[in-house]
C-alpha cells in the first residue's frame, strides 16, 4: 500500500523545518606526520644560546696511503713517499692493504718512510702510488727514553637556531558563534597552526641550510639552521660516482657500500634509514625474488620496516619531506633536535587593537648534528 503521509522529501530538495544533522568531527586531509622527529624523540637538553656549538674529537690515525709513483723497483725499494709522515714513528708496523708484506719504520724524514720489507719473514710485494697503508702497531725499545707526545685538538662545531611562527587570530563575533565541530575557535586555531609548524621543523630537519653571509642574523637576514642533508660531507655518495656501485636504483649494494664506508672511517652504529615514498618501495623490492606464500596464506605482505646487515640493524623510516632522489643513512644516539631553553613551541596572547584576539605560537629549535662522517647520503636515485 503506498504511503500517503506526509514525509522529508514531500517538499522537495529544501526543508527549513528539519534540524541540520552536521557531524562534530572534522576530517583534514593535509599531510602533517612527523615520522624521523618521532624516531629522534625528545631532546635531554635544551640549547642556551642561538649559536649552539659542541665539541667532537677523533683518534690518532692509523691509515695513510702512499703518494710517491717513482719506484725504482716496487718490491725491493726501502724508501717511499707518504701522504702524511707525520701519521708514522719509527718502529711501526705497516701493511698495505690487501697485501701479506709487514713491513718495519725505520726511519722519518718529513714525508718520506725508511722502513725493511718483508719484515718477520714476510714475501715482499709491489708497492704503488696511491695504495692505503694500514698501521698496525708500534713497537718500542725496551729502556728507551719516552716517545714524543702525540695529540688531536678538539674541534668546535655549531648550528644556529631557527625561530619559526604563526599568528592566530579570530574576530570577536566568530568566538561567540556557535560553530560545528568545535567549542573554540581560539584552541582549534591553534591546533592547526601548530601541526604546520612541527611539520615545517622536520622539513627543515633535514632540507634546511644557512644563509652564506650573516648566518647569526640581523635586521634584515634571518637565522636558520644547518639541516641533515647541508651538513654530510664525508659519505656523501651521489650515483656515477667512481667505485660507487652502478645503476639509479636504491638497491642492497649501494646501501651496504655506504654503511662499509661509515663502518671502515667511524664507529658509527647506523640505526635508520630515511627515505620518501618511491625509495621505501624500492626498499621493500629487496625480497621479491625471495617471498613464498601457500595456499592457505590470504595476506600479500610486501613491507621492510627493519633492514639487519653486517653492519647495524637500521630501522626504515618513510617520511613526506625527504628529496624523492635520496636516502639518509644515520645513526640517531649523534642526533638531537634541541628547543632554545624556554622557546620550545608555546602560545603567545598579544594585545588586541580592535574586537578579536589573537596571539602567535612561537618556537625555537636548533639540530645538532654530531660526527657527520657517522651519516651516510646517497643522492641521485631513480624517482620514477
């Protein structure tokens, strides 16, 4: 039988006696996660001035690498030209790399080594230019009087903290409105502003650089910090270059021949990977050849959160605002993002000059970067 009362759809499209039905939640789209921050956590400490410095210091040596390409004969010369002599005191015992020849410093003049080959009845070997020398050890004389005194400086290094705001402000008719989904227009306000801003300082994290000139700032410059990617040097990789494995693609050999480098020259312990989104499904191509399923499995798994190599276990992170074309290799213990002390993110009322309020939140961070030859970069990558 139809129907013959009266229903919501008698008087078509509009109906001013029915209620809105409005849900009181929000949906925002806007990508604002903060994955390497979240990896990083918070600081132990606060910086305590807008040039933060640290000290770091390294070992004495105990690599060189012969510069000399005038042997007269490879496997019998004595005396040989290095690239620091200074690295070298007599009765060292060195061996080239790769090489089975010991061979004993007898003597150092500047950069020039007079050592015996085949020492501990060891076969000569060639020697050439540009070979790397390992030192092994010294051996001193029994009753000798002491050796000079050898020592590395300590170096200082710095960063500059970075102020990052946003102005809130909401007239006073829309504070005493109604609205949907929300009880003030002060808090959700600021909410959204803050979630840009830690969004930004990750960005900045990684992407960020100095000004070339001024970097303290001024009037008319303005201070900014020194990101992850400005400041690797050391193992900075870039596809083509030579003894780099070939091809674009992030693959297993290019990842190893970095954490080999960070290993061989650091004491390193890499612990994440951070890359974008196409190099993540790079990454998880690692096992494709390798994956199995039966026939009762009903789930496809193809996902490497964790890569476990023979030198670290790094963890992977994806994050939005990597360079689609890299991946950084770090080790997080030589990592902090430090809030300037009392200038961590916070809301600042300000005076009204009419009918609204509003205010800015305001924060100030620093990234301390510690040992930079501990990170590895590799830049150049296949993004499509």
């Amino acid at each position: 039988m139809a129907f013959t009362g009266k229903a919501t759809y008698s008087a078509g499209t509009t109906l001013p006696e029915l209620a809105e039905d409005v849900s009181d939640l929000i949906g925002i789209i806007s990508p604002y996660e903060t994955p390497l921050l979240d990896a990083l956590g918070d600081p132990m400490r606060e910086a305590r001035s807008t040039h933060h410095e640290w000290l770091e210091d390294e070992l004495l040596p105990n690599k060189d690498a012969i510069d000399d390409s005038t042997f007269t004969d490879p496997a019998a010369d004595t005396d040989f030209v290095v690239d620091n002599g200074s690295r070298f005191r007599v009765g060292d015992q060195i061996q080239v790399e790769g090489s089975e020849e010991l061979m004993l410093v007898t003597g150092i003049n500047s950069d020039t080594l007079t050592v015996v080959r085949g020492y501990a009845g060891t076969t000569a070997e060639d020697l050439a230019d540009n070979q790397v020398i390992n030192i092994l050890g010294n051996a001193a004389l029994e009753g000798a009087d002491k050796p000079d005194a050898r020592f590395t400086n300590r170096s200082r290094c710095s960063n500059y903290t970075q102020i990052f705001s946003a102005t809130v402000e909401v007239s006073g008719t829309d504070m005493a409105a109604s609205q949907l989904g929300l009880a003030d227009e002060i808090d959700y306000q600021k909410q959204e502003r803050l979630r840009e801003l830690i969004r930004d300082l990750e960005n900045t994290v990684i992407n960020g650089g100095q000004p070339t000139s001024n970097p303290e700032g001024s009037g008319s410059v303005r201070r900014s910090m020194h990101g992850i990617i400005q400041h690797l040097t050391t193992n900075f990789f870039h596809t083509g270059d030579s003894g780099f494995p070939t091809g674009n693609d992030l693959d297993e050999a290019k990842i190893n021949y970095v954490l080999r480098q960070i290993w061989d020259g650091s004491n390193g312990n890499v612990d994440l990977i951070i890359v974008g989104g196409f190099q993540k499904r790079k990454i998880n191509t690692f096992t494709a050849n390798s994956r199995s399923y039966t026939a009762g499995d009903t789930t496809f798994t193809d996902m490497i959160n964790i890569y476990e190599s023979d030198f670290g276990v790094c963890r992977i992170i994806t994050t939005r605002w990597m360079p689609q074309d890299a991946a950084l290799l770090l080790d997080s213990s030589r990592i902090s993002v430090l809030p300037l002390a009392g200038r961590s993110f916070h809301f600042k009322p300000l005076a009204s000059g009419g009918d609204y309020e509003c205010g800015e939140l305001i924060g100030e961070y620093t990234l301390e970067l510690k040992n930079e030859g501990a990170h590895g970069l590799i830049r150049g990558l296949t993004t499509s």
